[in-house]
C-alpha cells in the first residue's frame, strides 16, 4: 500500500499515534511502561526493516564490500552487510588495527591495495581530517571504476573535493549520511544518498544495496541535506548538550539525586544524552562542521528570548 501511494516507509506521525495507543493500553492493564515501549519501538524497527527489505525487488551483485576505517560506524556497517552475506574486508592505513576489528566481528581484512582491488563498492567510514589530511587522495588511484561513499555527517565542505577526485580518477561517488549512530542498531533506520556528478547512474543501485540489509533510503542534495542537519543535528545536540550542562549544575547546586525523581520523559531524555556523551568527538565536528551552523544556533537564541518574554508575563 506505501508503494501504490508512494509514501516511505517510516511514518513518524503514524509511529507515535500506535505507541501512544501502547502506552494507554499499558496504563489501563497497569503494565510496566518501559517494558511495554521496549516491546512496541522493537515490533516497529522490524516491521519497518522487512517493509524496506520487501521494496527491494532487484538483486544486488557485489563480489566484495571495503569499509575504510576501525571507529564505531565502520565496524557496524562491516558486521551489518556481513549479517546479510555479504563479503566486507575491512582496512584502512593501519593494517595490525584493521586485522584486530576484523576478527572481532568475524570479517576479512587486508592492506588497502588488496582490499580495494577486490571490492565493487568502498565505503570510507573515516572523519573529515583524514581527507583533509590528503590520505584519501593517496588511496584515489585505487578507486577507480568502484562505488565510493562516505558517511561524514557534515558534507557541504568536502563533497566538491571527493566530487572533484572521482572525476579525475574515475570512480563513481555517492555522499552518504547513515541517519543512525554507531549505538543504534541500523534495520529500519535511514540513510540520506546525495548523488555527485560521477554518481548519478549509480543511485539506483546504491539504493538496492541500502535496502537490502534493511536500511530505507532517502535522495536529497546537498543544500537540503545541510539545512536539515543544522536542525535535526546540530540545534537537537545543542539544545541538549546545554540542557545536561545546566540540569547537572543545578542539581549539584541544589545538592538534588535527580534519579529519585525520575519521571518516565526525564529518564527518555537522560538515555538520549548518554548516548550524545559515547559520541561527543562526533557531536563537536558535526557542530563545527555543518556550514548553517552558528546561523540556527544564533535564530533559535533570539526564539527563545521572544519565547521567554511572551510566557513569562
């Protein structure tokens, strides 16, 4: 029915209607609530992850899948493309580091040049000072005929450069952007595709390979891409990150036990940023990177003055 009416398959609006009718029917039943949200969040990730997979009626022929780098995302992806058989060598420039992650999660490695000359498709899963550092210009020559991806959140200061490099070398270079991090499992989640100049023949294709491990694809450029990160990442983790600094300051202050007086949307919110805190690296690049980024900071700062003076009369 969401194909006929082309409609993606993660409907937010839907999603928090059917777990609302969860929580009344746990509270009529005087049922634990986070045993009940655990049951009905993990019956929608997998309804969504078979919806995706269903979608995907073409069969993707990739001989092998390089993942370049040994942080938290490379080694999900590598274990998630393993778990659907598929072959993943994971390498990069440190071949004792990639040999110690491979065994770890059960995949191949080996040295860079071995592992790009058997792979159709490469997903560089490194942060943006290994390409401004000039090492992914070094592993170029390597690339060509393959699919090239990255998976850097932030894209508006890098995709002309990779973009530039697949047109000299001959690879095809789709920007990616996995909408989930290293801590959430990926079935049923999202990945933004955001196709270069070189990799505009190769989407469809990209978007098989996503779907087939459960992952639902969603197309934009890099302007939609940015401006949506400056609000669903970069004000998100600034609201938050602030919000903890204070809520922290003020309970010590207060000489408060804030678990005590846990309510079940404090304790939500609390798991949010324990999982921001695993990431912060990644929270401050992301921050220093998208380009709209002091803009949003800037407009929601005025909002909230507006905001205060209007409800505090």
């Amino acid at each position: 029915m969401k194909q006929r009416l082309e409609l993606q398959v993660l409907d937010i609006q839907r999603e928090t209607e059917v777990i609302l009718n969860w929580r009344s029917f746990a509270t009529l039943h005087n049922l634990p609530i986070d045993v009940v949200m655990g049951i009905a969040n993990a019956i929608l990730k997998l309804s969504r992850y078979v919806q995706t997979k269903l979608v995907n009626t073409a069969k993707v022929c990739v001989d092998s899948i390089s993942i370049v780098g040994y942080g938290g995302m490379a080694k999900l992806l590598a274990k998630t493309f393993a778990n659907e058989k598929y072959r993943v060598i994971i390498t990069g420039r440190d071949y004792e580091k990639a040999q110690k992650i491979s065994k770890e999660i059960g995949v191949e490695f080996n040295d860079i040049e071995k592992a790009l000359h058997e792979s159709d498709v490469v997903i560089i899963a490194l942060p943006s000072e290994a390409f401004r550092d000039g090492y992914v210009e070094t592993i170029a020559s390597l690339l060509k005929d393959k699919l090239v991806m990255d998976i850097l959140s932030a894209k508006a200061k890098l995709f002309k450069y990779i973009e530039d490099l697949s047109e000299e070398y001959s690879f095809r270079y789709i920007s990616t952007h996995p909408l989930f991090g290293p801590y959430t499992p990926p079935y049923g989640e999202k990945v933004v595709l955001i196709p270069s100049k070189t990799g505009f023949n190769s989407i469809k294709f990209a978007e098989c390979l996503w779907r087939s491990i459960g992952v639902e694809p969603v197309i934009a450029t890099l302007e939609e891409h940015e401006k949506a990160m400056a609000l669903v990442q970069v004000l998100t983790h600034f609201i938050l990150i602030a919000y903890r600094d204070f809520v922290e300051q003020k309970a010590s202050e207060f000489k408060i036990d804030l678990n005590k007086f846990a309510t079940a949307t404090f304790r939500d919110v609390q798991s949010v940023i324990y999982r921001l805190r695993k990431i912060e690296n990644v929270v401050k690049e992301i921050g220093e990177e998208n380009i709209y980024s002091q803009h949003i900071k800037n407009d929601f700062l005025n909002h909230l003055m507006v905001y205060t003076k209007k409800y505090s009369r």
